[in-house]
C-alpha cells in the first residue's frame, strides 16, 4: 500500500482537513507530521504565550489521532531538509499539505514541490484555513483590494463558500522516530508564567468546537452590543483556535450559516464580518510580506517617532501607565493572554498616538504575549491603529481612555478585575482625582499627548 505523508501546520485539526481529507481519500496508508520550524529564513518565531498554546495543541491532536489508530510525528528543524528526509524515512510516494499565505512560508513550500518533482514524489497543496484565497477576490481593474468594506462585498457576491469536510474515521500509517514533545521546551519553567492562560484557555479541536457551539447557543444573541463591552463574555474568543487550525473558517461559517432564527440575523452579519477582517488581513500579507516591520503607506516612513520612550513603555508594558483602562487591558493580556478588542485599540492607540511610539514595538510585545497572535491580524490591525496601514483609522482618531471605560464598562467591572487596587476608589475610571494608594499617576497628560500627536500627524501630512 502507498504511504501519503500529510504536512501539518497551521491547522492542528481532523475535521475539515482537506490535506488529510485528500490522503485518506486515496486509500493510503497517512503519516501525520508537524515540523517546528525555527530555522528556515524569515520563519518569525513564535511568541511565548503561542508557544505555551502550540504545546498543548499538539498533545491534544496527539490523543485524538491516537484514538483513530495513527501516529502524529514531531520533528524540529527547517522543514526544507526534515521533511524530504521524512519522505525517505517513511517510503511515502506524496506529500500534502495546506497552504500557508507568509512569503517566507511559501518559499519554503515551493522549494519542497521543486524537489518533490526531481524526486518523483507527489506534491499537493490545498486551500484549508482562509475563505478566500488572497488575489482570489480582486477589484473590477484587476488589483488587490485596499479597502476592507468593498473587499467585503466582493467577497460576499462570490459563490457561498464550500462546507466543511468530515474527519477520518481511522487512520493508518507505520511508524517512524519522533521527538518528544517536552523535548522542544515550548512551556515557560524559570519562571513559569502560565497559569493565568492555564486557567483561562483548552486548546485543543474539541475545545475549539465546543466553544464555536457554546457561542451560538448561548453568545451570539445580542452580539453587536456584547462585543463592545470587555466586562462581559461578549465575543467568540475563537481567535486562538483560527489561528493555530483547530477549527477552519468554512466550519465556522457552516455553523453560522446554519442558524435560521430571523432575531439573530444582525448578530450573526456582523460576527461574519469579523471573519472578513481576518480574510482581509491575509490578502494584506501575503501583497505585502513586511507587514510587521514594514509601513503599508510608506509616507509614514518619514514619522517622527519617540526615541526616548523606553521608560514609559516599559510602563504600558506592564499596565502601570495610571490610566485604568490601558492598565487593565495589559494585565488582561499578561495574566490570560488575550486582550478584548474594543481594549486592544484603545492600548495600542495609547503606545502609538499619546507616547508616540512607533508600531511596530507594540506589534512585537502583543507577538509575544497573546495566545492568537496572528502574523496577518497582528500587524494589520497596529498599522490600521497607527493609520500606516490599509483602511487606516484616521489620524485624528485617538482613543481616550477615560471616555471608552466610561461609555464601555460603566460599572468600571472590567477595571476593578484587572486594576484590584481601585476596588476602594470613588473615582475608578480617574483615579487621580483622589488619593489611590498602589495606583500610579498618570505617565501622560491626556490632552497634551494628544494634540502632540495631531501636531506630528499633520506635519507628516503636510510633507
């Protein structure tokens, strides 16, 4: 019987594998592998609290292809060697696997079809973890689209997108050696700083379909208001398990889709459109491959950032910055690793436009600390924030701080969890209006920090 070796990465996942749905299709024998790839050129590495999240994705596919009779093989090293060698371990007579939209990863993957060709050895890749494929979607003059909203609507006259492949009912493949899993050291020990996203967070497929589930029973009703409110289990919280393929995107719309009941069809519009921004934020990858480190618009290369702001984000940082909702929102994204999107704007606004901190040292601290850190949504989401980037946030848009807790958590709920030393004060959204022992005061004036950077953003729009 052939052996077809089925290549996982960003799709830790059985259900809606078309990779693996491709090899088990044939009636080979399928080896699984995942290869932890920190060698290859321009393979960024992963942040800490995506690592911690990685370890135990795996050990969860682990037992579930277990279960069905297979074996999932760890490797480390760069994929370009590790995995011909695995071909040559195994006998396997092809190779598939999912497509990946970075340009360093599709580097790699387009050395691995040219040496499979020279070698005889079947090659496929497959459209598995975005709707749409970046260039899939384009404008009536042919080019990527810029602008999400119109993006958006193209994407929604096309074709529905397919459903969802089921998972295999067994699995099959002799086995080859594989690296211990504890070997790769992904988990924090000196000190071990988790137990905050232990507590918070099961990574894992079941855990994925478990929570997708939970959300429309019970979630998604009301959701264009709950999303808004960070005190509240507002949102999905899907992202980490999008990000590392524990679920696909087609399953996740499948279910939405689904849904029937005419009071949640605004609710689920909009949860859809949150897919979208992610579709969105691929097509801006894979056109623009120094996303993370490189301005979109590349008027900005001329900003004058802060030099001397090392200080004051160390403060941000570590949510000491004396304003309660940045704090709360860095001690959220410290303690669980995520951070509540309404909050990730306003945090990333404070660094960029109030301490005038260039972007990309936020894009690197949330690269490290959050549990879905993507490296499409990532970067997008800064550059829109900073207005670099593609359908920027307007310049003169500035979060305050004080008016978002106030107008999206009222009762300073979402402050008093992460910022427990205001849970005595009379004035928590401002808290330097009285005496708040432990608090620190403010690192910034408000309104001088602000018309600091409407200065600096107009001169760069006068240049």
């Amino acid at each position: 019987m052939a052996t077809t070796l089925v290549w996982l990465r960003d799709d830790l996942r059985l259900a809606d594998n078309p990779a693996l749905h491709a090899a088990t299709g044939n009636g080979d024998d399928v080896i699984l592998c995942y290869v932890w790839d920190d060698e290859s050129p321009g393979i960024r590495p992963l942040g800490g609290a995506a690592r911690w999240w990685l370890h135990h994705s795996l050990s969860a596919l682990d037992a579930s292809v277990r279960a069905l009779g297979g074996t999932l093989i760890l490797r480390r090293g760069a994929a370009g060697s590790t995995i011909p060698e695995m071909i040559r371990q195994t006998g396997a007579t092809s190779v598939f696997w999912n497509r990946r939209y970075g340009l360093a990863e599709r580097t790699v993957d387009a050395g691995l079809k040219d040496w499979c060709a020279k070698q005889g050895v079947a090659a496929a890749s497959f459209k598995a973890n975005v709707l749409f494929e970046p260039g899939e979607v384009r404008t009536g003059a042919g080019e990527p689209y810029k602008v999400f909203t119109p993006f958006w609507r193209a994407c929604m006259d096309r074709t529905a997108p397919r459903g969802p492949f089921p998972a295999p009912r067994t699995l099959s493949g002799a086995g080859v050696p594989s690296d211990p899993l504890d070997s790769w050291n992904l988990l924090p020990t000196t000190p071990d700083w988790a137990h905050g996203l232990a507590e918070t967070w099961t990574p894992g497929e079941d855990a994925a379909q478990h929570r997708l589930l939970d959300f429309l029973d019970s979630g998604v009703a009301g959701y264009r208001q709950a999303r808004e409110r960070p005190a509240v289990e507002g949102t999905s919280r899907l992202s980490p398990h999008l990000r590392f393929g524990e679920i696909s995107p087609f399953s996740v719309w499948d279910a939405v889709q689904a849904r029937t009941d005419s009071s949640l069809t605004e609710d689920l519009r909009i949860f859809r459109t949150e897919l979208g921004w992610r579709e969105f934020c691929n097509q801006l990858l894979y056109f623009n491959p120094e996303l993370a480190t490189r301005n979109y618009r590349s008027a900005f290369d001329a900003f004058r950032w802060e030099k001397s702001g090392r200080a004051e984000v160390s403060q941000w940082s570590a949510g000491s910055t004396g304003y309660p909702l940045i704090d709360a929102g860095m001690r959220q994204l410290w303690h669980t690793g995520w951070m509540h999107n309404r909050v990730r704007m306003a945090t990333a606004s404070f660094l960029v436009k109030n301490l005038l901190i260039d972007w990309r040292v936020g894009e690197q601290w949330f690269w490290d600390t959050l549990v879905d850190a993507d490296a499409a949504s990532n970067a997008a989401n800064w550059q829109w924030v900073a207005g670099s980037g593609a359908d920027a946030s307007p310049y003169f848009r500035i979060f305050n701080p004080v008016t978002q807790s106030r107008k999206f958590d009222p009762d300073a709920e979402y402050l008093l969890r992460f910022v427990p030393e205001l849970r005595s004060a009379n004035f928590p959204h401002e808290p330097w209006k009285e005496s708040v022992e432990g608090y620190p005061a403010p690192i910034v004036d408000l309104q001088e920090s602000r018309q600091r950077a409407l200065s600096a953003y107009q001169k760069l729009r006068g240049t």
